[in-house]
C-alpha cells in the first residue's frame, strides 16, 4: 500500500457529496495512492457507508471552529469557521506525506507527481497572490506540527477568520521562500474566478490538472435537469459551465446510484 | 545622476494625466532615482512640456501594436493593442536598470529598493498568477534584449494580444525559476480585484507600497465633485473610494494647476 494519501474533509452530508465526486474523480486519473477523508459526527452513517466505498480511511473527528464571526463576515462567508477542522489533516500519522484537496475540487489528470514536493507547497490566491489558497496543499503529518498549528491558532486567530487564514500566517515564509513550494496554478485553478482573464484560461485551458470551485457556488447546489442530464447555469457563469457540467456527469455515472433518493436530493435540484 | 530610472508610457493626453500623477506621487515618496516618459507622437506639445516638468527624461518613440483584435475582444480591451510600445522602454540604455511602471500606476511609498532586483522581476497576476502582472517590472535596458522581444512577437503574437501576454511568453520561467523574480504583491496591489478577498485586504492594506488602478475604470474617468474635492465612485466600487480619491488630492495638489482648461477638462468631469 501506498504511504501517500489524498486527503479532504467534509462536515456534512452536502459536501460528501464533493468528497464523493472528489475521490471517483481521482480514481479515474488513476493515482496509485490512498484516500482518506475527515468527517466530523454530523456526516451521516448512511454517508459514511458511502465514502468508505471509495475512501480507504474514513476518520471522524471533532469539529474545529475559528468562531471568529467579524472575519467570516468580511468574507460574506459565516459557515467557514468549521474550515479550521482541516487541522485534524496532520494527524493522518499513519501517512508520510499528503495532499489535502477541498471536497469541492476535482481531479482532472493523474497529479501523483505531487508528493514529490515538501511541506508546504501550495498555488497562488487569486485574490491576493502572495497568499497559497488552502484548497490544495502539500503536507506531512505530524503530531508536534498539528500542535504548533492550534497553539497558533489559539495565540493568534486567522486573519480571515478560515484555515486559509490560518495557514498562511503559520507558514508565513511561502511568498518568498522557496519557489518549489509554490504548484503551479494548475493545481489549483479557481474556476470562477480565473475567467477575469480568459485568455490565459484559454491558453493553459488544455493544462489544467486540478479545478477548484472555491466561492458560494458549489457545483452540487446548481441546477441539473435528470432528464437531459445538463447543469443549467445562470447567465453569470455561462463561461463555467463545461466545468459544472464535468462534476455532474461524475456525479451521474459514479456516485448517484449507491445514494438513498434522499441523499441524493441533497444536491442542487434532483 | 543616479543610473536609475522609473519609466512610463502614454500614448494620448489622457493618459499623461496618469503619468503626471503618478511622478509626483514618485516625488512625494522621495525616490532618488529619475523618471522617464515614453510618448508617442499624439501626446500633443503642451502635455510634454507638462511631463518634462516632472520627468527628466521625455523621449517620443513611435506606436508599436499587436494589432490582435481577436485576443483583444477576449479581454474587452481593444485599445490594449498599443501596449506593445512599452517594448521601446529596453532602448533606455542611458540607464543601467529600470522599473517600469504603467500610467494607472500610484506609488504610496518610497520604492527604490525596487532596483536591487533583477529582469525580469514583477508581481503575480490576480488572474491567473502564474503570468507576472506587467504594470510593474524590473527590467535591465539592452538593445539586444529589445530585438529578441520584437522578434519573438513577431513570430509568436501574444496570447492576450497586449505587452503582458508577450513578456510572460518571452520571460517564460518567471513562475517557477527564481523566487526573487517574485515581486511581492505590495508592489503591485491592483485597486479593485483585490476586494475579493477583504480579510487579507485589511491585513496588508498599510504595506501596499504601489497601487494599480488595472482595469478599465481609470482613476481619471471618475466623476469628480471640483468644489467638495470629492471624486464619486458607483457602488460597485464603494471600497476603492479612498485609493481613487487619493489619486485625486495629488491631482488637485500638484498637477492641475499647471494645464489650461482643456487639458484638465480630460479628466472625468472637470
Ligand atoms: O460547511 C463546511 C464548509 C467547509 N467544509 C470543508 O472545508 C473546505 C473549505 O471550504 P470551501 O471549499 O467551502 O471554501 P472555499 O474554497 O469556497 O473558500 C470544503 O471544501 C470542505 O472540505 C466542510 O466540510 N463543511
Ligand atoms: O491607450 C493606451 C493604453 C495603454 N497605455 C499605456 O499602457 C499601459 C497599460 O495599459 P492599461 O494600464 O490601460 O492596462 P491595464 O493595467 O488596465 O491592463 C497604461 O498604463 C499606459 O502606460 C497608453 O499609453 N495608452
Ligand atoms: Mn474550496
Ligand atoms: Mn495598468
């Protein structure tokens, strides 16, 4: 067995359904490596019934919450406290080396190349570059660095109030440090809001190894007709919608047949 | 004389303001190198006896465009075609080295250890940041370097049809060769998309040492109340307000007093 693992986190039984998608779509990039996933108690036995199909560690852990509601609200985004849940990643002793992918990623080729690289590698923020976005991210587990983390975040807070936040002020030294720690950014392409600048996206389009829903929408809140099996995106991410489209044609031909109608319901329209 | 220069571009009246601006905004962060401007032969005589006021150096150089509408229409900007002469800024051979800075361009603090970098250095793109952002370089006069970027856009375009997609092209390695070539993104924060990430916004808002107005909302295109001395901005860009009136108090401090009316009448609505 591998001593490398992929590795996300769901709190719930909506973003298990990302998780799902998530692992399937890893499996279908053929990596030769494990895949864990961190649920917290709220994820359903039913789900967690689910997730072990296709995760080779389902591991519950206890909810982590930054509780800092000025930030969150800067952010337009209250539910991201629980994101500090992600620490529990460096507990994964039982793996030497990982990569921690949001459950609303998606695979797109085979990236096993990236457990060459060393803690902490991570892809620019959109949003402010010298920032790494905290949805894909290199990572050796570690009992004494998962307690220098939470004494840190105890000490000092996130700045934004998530684990990006967090992260980033912990491994403050990304921006300049090492230029091997910072992945490519497609290993980790926003993809809303990259559209900002559509000819690079249709340049590196072809490139492109990990897709990142980051923002509000998240593929399994929109719109899908059962029917045509098409995801009906609004006018506003029209030039999203091939992306959207990939994660229910997964979703469709991977994950919907093992889910209870209601499970299923739990994403966007069904 | 110091062998440094700062270096713009403007290819009409309009944007001189720009670049009158933003060589007093040099002047008040107390930089001890010189400026110069590139002009082509529409900056009208009156506007360069106004720029050689300011900057040491006015040189006429003529239009350079990629002529490449399709790339152009894919970024809305088809007037970023011209941007091609910034390429004339290698020809400075008078300086050992130089930054480049664009005419949206604001410096809010003494820079000049800009110079001890070396070419090609530049901040990360918000959009796609692997391409370095080229409204900020360091950059190294050179004839010869000058003909290997004409010739490499004669030969392959560039992917966005203006200056940044051909200099990423030519400058190729920038994202993963040299993590000094990184420029931190204090020296090139661009005014509006960063709001999409508030928190780091606030975090890092007092060491933004260059700001970039990149877009197609120019500082100078904004309504501008002349008796309250307060410039309007819509709603949609309620959190630059303070950064577009900033731009506006140098105006009205340093810069209209010495155009005539129709000069300043370019500005928004003088
Ligand atoms: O209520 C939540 C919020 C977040 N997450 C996990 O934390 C990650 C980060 O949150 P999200 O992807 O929503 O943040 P964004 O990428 O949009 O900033 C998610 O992908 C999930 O793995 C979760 O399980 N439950
Ligand atoms: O019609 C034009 C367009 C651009 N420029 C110069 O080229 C730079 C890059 O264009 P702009 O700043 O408009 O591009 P953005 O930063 O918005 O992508 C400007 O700052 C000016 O120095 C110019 O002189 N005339
Ligand atoms: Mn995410
Ligand atoms: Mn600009």
């Amino acid at each position: 067995m591998s001593k490398f693992a992929w590795v996300t986190l769901t709190t719930n039984d909506t973003y298990s359904l990302g998780a799902l998608v998530l692992a399937h779509s890893l499996k279908r990039a053929k990596t030769a490596h494990q895949l864990a996933v961190l649920v917290t108690p709220n994820v359903s036995q039913a789900m967690r019934d689910r997730l072990n199909e296709v995760y080779n560690v389902v591991q519950e852990v206890n909810v982590l919450d930054s509780q800092d509601a000025a930030n969150l609200a800067l952010l337009s985004r209250p539910e991201l406290g629980v994101t500090f849940t992600k620490l529990h990643s460096w507990r994964l002793v039982q793996f030497e080396k990982c990569v921690f992918l949001d459950a609303d990623t998606l695979v797109l080729q085979n990236c096993d190349e990236l457990f060459e690289r060393e803690e902490l590698s991570a892809a620019p923020d959109v949003s402010w570059p010298d920032c790494f976005n905290s949805g894909v991210f290199v990572f050796k587990p570690s009992v004494d660095t998962f307690a220098q983390i939470t004494e840190f975040a105890v000490k000092n807070g996130s700045f934004d109030g998530g684990d990006q936040g967090l992260l980033n002020q912990f491994f403050a030294d990304w921006s300049t440090a090492d230029i091997k720690k910072h992945l490519p950014f497609v290993y980790n392409v926003t993809a809303y809001a990259s559209y900002c600048y559509l000819p690079a996206f249709k340049q590196f389009r072809d490139k492109i190894k990990i897709l990142h829903f980051a923002g509000k929408l998240k593929p399994w809140l929109i719109q899908f007709n059962s029917e045509t099996k098409v995801a009906s995106v609004s006018s506003e991410y029209a030039h999203a919608q091939d992306l959207i489209q990939l994660w229910w044609n997964i979703f469709c031909e991977n994950v919907i047949q093992s889910l209870s109608t209601e499970m299923a319901g739990l994403a966007g329209a069904l």
